[in-house]
C-alpha cells in the first residue's frame, strides 16, 4: 500500500528507510541512499513517481560551485515555508557551516526527531537538537498535504 500524502504518511514512509546504508547519490531503500536520495525516496513513495532526476553530483558539488543547488530544487517541488512552522512530514534543509551553500536534508519524523542519512551512517532517526536548527537555511511542505489521517 502506497503512503498518502499525509503528515503521519509522510513519516510513516522516512521511517521505512531507517537502517538503509549510506551510498552517494542512491535513492533505493534497502540498499543505498544519501540525503537527497532519502526525500526523493518518500517522494517515490508517496506520490508514485520522482519529481526530478537530480544530475550526477560529487561530494562537495555544493563547494565547487557555490550555487544553492538543494533549496532551488526543494522550492520546485515542495511548498516554502517558515522554520518555525515545521512539523512532523516535513523537509528541512540544513547549511552545515557558516558562509557556505545548503547540502543536507531530512526529514521531521516529531517535534524532537528527523529522519536523515549521513556519509558513514544508515538512514537514523536523530535528535533535532539545537545543534540542527541552527543551520535550518530553509524549510519546505510537501505539496497537496492533507492534514488529516
């Protein structure tokens, strides 16, 4: 059965990527996937299809080209909105230091939790500590989200 496009479905999806091995530029559960590939899994998920294809990206894309790359991609597709309106289902963008573009994503699972892979980890489900909402650059709504059950 395919996740609805609901908060508790959105989650519901994250958390069947849990344990999934870190693997750069992979998007399939199970086997392999970085960040990106982590949102455009619950994507698949949810809404039966990807929204784009991302093209091929090294590691440090993000410093060799200085764009920002993941926020113009996350406002193509899901709905911008404040940080302090987050809620569980929905796709934070953070920028890890200070003065350098946005390059990781997750994906808030509770008021406390998200849901995220990192190089070295499978998909977890981590605090969303102070430490993480320091260096929110943006946050984003799922499109069409229907609030209920």
């Amino acid at each position: 059965m395919q996740p609805r496009a609901t908060r508790a479905g959105i989650v519901e999806a994250a958390r069947l990527w849990i344990g999934t091995p870190y693997h750069h530029q992979a998007s399939v559960r199970g086997v392999g996937t970085d960040c990106l590939g982590l949102v455009r899994g619950v994507w698949r998920d949810v809404y039966g299809s990807d929204a784009e294809m991302p093209p091929a990206y090294s590691r440090d894309w993000a410093e060799a080209g200085g764009e920002e790359t993941m926020l113009a991609a996350a406002s193509r597709h899901l709905e911008r909105i404040e940080p302090s309106e987050l809620a569980p289902g929905d796709v934070v963008v953070f920028r890890l230091r200070a003065g350098v573009v946005a390059k990781h994503a997750a994906i808030v699972a509770s008021a406390l939790t998200m849901i995220h892979a990192m190089e070295g980890a499978p998909v977890c489900e981590v605090s969303f500590s102070h430490w993480w909402r320091r260096r929110v650059a943006g946050a984003f709504r799922f499109p069409d989200l229907n609030e209920g059950c």
